[in-house]
C-alpha cells in the first residue's frame, strides 16, 4: 500500500486552505507540508499496525500483520491452523505397594540433575517423584509411554503476534 496518495491529499488540503492568505502564507503551508511529511507517514504506519493488531484480536482463523518495505505497507493476512488440544499426558505407572520406603544415594551429573529439576518442575512434581515415576516405568514390562515431546525436544508451542 502506497501511502504516498494520502500525504499528497493531505498536501493539497493544507495548499487550499492557505490560498486565501496570499503567497506567504501559500509558501509557509509548502513549507510546512514538507517538514510534517516524514511525520504524517509515521503516524499513518502506526494507525494501519494497530488496526492489523485489532482485527487480529478479533479473528478466530486468521492473523493480520503490517510487513514494511521501503516506504511501502502491506497488510498480508495469514490463515491460522486450528489449535488442538494437546493428548493428555499418560498416567503415571502405579507404584509398587512395597511397604516401607527405603534411602537410596543417587551420583549423576550436575548438567543432568539440573535437566531432571527443571523437568520436574516443568510437570509440578518433586524430583523425588519423579525419579520414582522413571525408575518404575522403565522397570516395568510393557511398552514406554508415548512421549509429548517434538523432535526438537520441547512440547510447548507458543504463538501470537507481537506489537511494539
């Protein structure tokens, strides 16, 4: 979108209503125009940005953005895929009734505890929970649980639109 024909338009508005004040004042409105130019453009971008972002806001299917190119605007709308409820996660296998709880000392690397935390507390449980919930899967007979996670290694999928 060429938003020259609207700063031109604005032009000859402000040269027509400066024409009955003679030459001078003709000159001070070119002037003028000419100063507000670089202004007036601007304030136009921001007007189309917000109103891609509202009609965004208001769009089940679809996203509205304002792409710049040079001194050209152009609105692209980009259809959105539905959001699907992701699976829910599998039930933790059952713990073995064994009566008493016994202390086990556990060595592993300080890059793989830190991974074994931040997971545990990704899924809202101890690291003592956990473990047990991992240990007991994979000593358990019968096939894994399917896991959540992409090939990059993340289940989380974060979209939107961001306005500056």
């Amino acid at each position: 979108m060429d938003l020259t024909p609207y700063l031109e338009g604005l032009r000859a508005d402000l040269a027509a209503t400066a024409a009955p004040g003679g030459p001078e004042t003709v000159r001070a409105a070119e002037l003028l125009t000419t100063a507000l130019e670089p202004s007036a453009r601007l304030a136009l971008l921001e007007v189309l940005s917000d109103a891609a972002a509202e009609i965004t806001t208001r769009l089940s299917d679809a996203t509205v953005e304002l792409r710049l190119r040079g001194r050209e605007a152009d609105l692209v709308v980009t259809p959105v895929a539905p959001v699907t409820a992701a699976p829910p996660l599998p039930a933790p296998p059952p713990v073995p009734d064994g009566g008493d709880l016994a202390r086990l000392t556990l060595r592993m690397p300080e890059a793989l505890k830190t991974h074994v935390e931040q997971t545990a507390a990704a899924e809202g449980i101890s690291v003592n929970a956990w473990l047990v919930r991992a240990v007991t899967s994979a000593v358990t007979p019968g096939p894994a649980p399917a896991s959540t996670e992409s090939a990059s290694g993340s289940a989380r999928r974060v979209t939107g639109f961001f306005r500056a």
